[in-house]
C-alpha cells in the first residue's frame, strides 16, 4: 500500500506511449557492444537456419528500445525530478510473452508502478507494457531506479 504522497506522485507522473522499429543493423550493433557473437543476431541465413523467422532480439534488448525509442536517461530523470548525480539502476526483469525480431515494431506503454522512500534512499520502479502492430501483447519489462540522498516530494 502506498502513501498518499507515493499515491499523488504515481498519478501525476505521466509517460507517453513510444514506438520503434526493429531493425537487423540495431540489433548487430547491439549485440556488439554487449560483445555477443552469436551468430544468429547478426546473419539472417544462421538465424533462420534456427528456426528464427528473422533475426530474434537479444534478450536484453528492450534496454535499447528504452534508450533509442524515446525514454533515455535524461527524459527519465526529467520526469521524476532526479539528480542524475545521484542515480542507480537497481535492476531490470524482462517477461517475454510473444517473440521479437527484426522487421518489428513495437508499442511501448511506460508507467510509474511505485514510488518510495526506504533509508535515504528514493525508489522508482517503471513497467513497461510492449503490444506489436497488430495489438498483441509480446514484452513486459520494469525497472528500478535508486536515487540516493532524496526524499518523495
């Protein structure tokens, strides 16, 4: 059960829906980066070879999503009224429902699921509900966000 003040913070705070198209060179760039080289997240011959119709998405790639679709860091902080001095992730759960690839786009629906207070230190925690283009539920994810030395407002 929430406080009032937890309970006036997550009605106020409002994050718009954002949309991205999943593309083959996203994902390589992904997957590089994060130093994967499996191959099927790069050629479409290996991939489909798997029994992928296309290049499937790592499976932390809704991080980028996030990032390259519309709710980066400095938007996230923004929202919430944080110090990005003083910000933590504190974690990060992924609930594949349906699958992703390349070619996709994808609907995220953000939203401010809790908000408390706990020893100086301030939690946040973002779900992110995923649909296709055809409505369909395929991800859900959220996040945990720490910021030390705060207090809710």
């Amino acid at each position: 059960m929430y406080s009032l003040m937890e309970s006036i913070l997550i009605e106020e705070i409002k994050i718009e829906p954002f949309s991205f198209q999943i593309e083959r060179g996203k994902i390589k760039e992904f997957v590089m980066a994060i130093g994967d080289l499996n191959p099927i997240y790069y050629d479409v011959e290996s991939a489909r070879k798997m029994g992928y119709r296309d290049i499937p998405v790592p499976p932390t790639f809704p991080t980028a999503i996030e990032m390259w679709g519309g709710l980066d860091f400095e938007t996230l902080i923004a929202l919430l009224g944080l110090d990005p001095l003083k910000v933590l992730h504190g974690g990060q759960e992924y609930q594949y429902i349906g699958e992703l690839y390349a070619g996709d786009s994808v609907t995220a629906f953000p939203k401010l699921i809790s908000a408390f207070e706990k020893r100086n230190l301030r939690f946040f925690t973002i779900g992110i509900t995923y649909k296709n283009s055809n409505g369909e539920l395929v991800l859900y994810s959220e996040s945990t966000i720490i910021e030390r030395g705060g207090s809710i407002k």
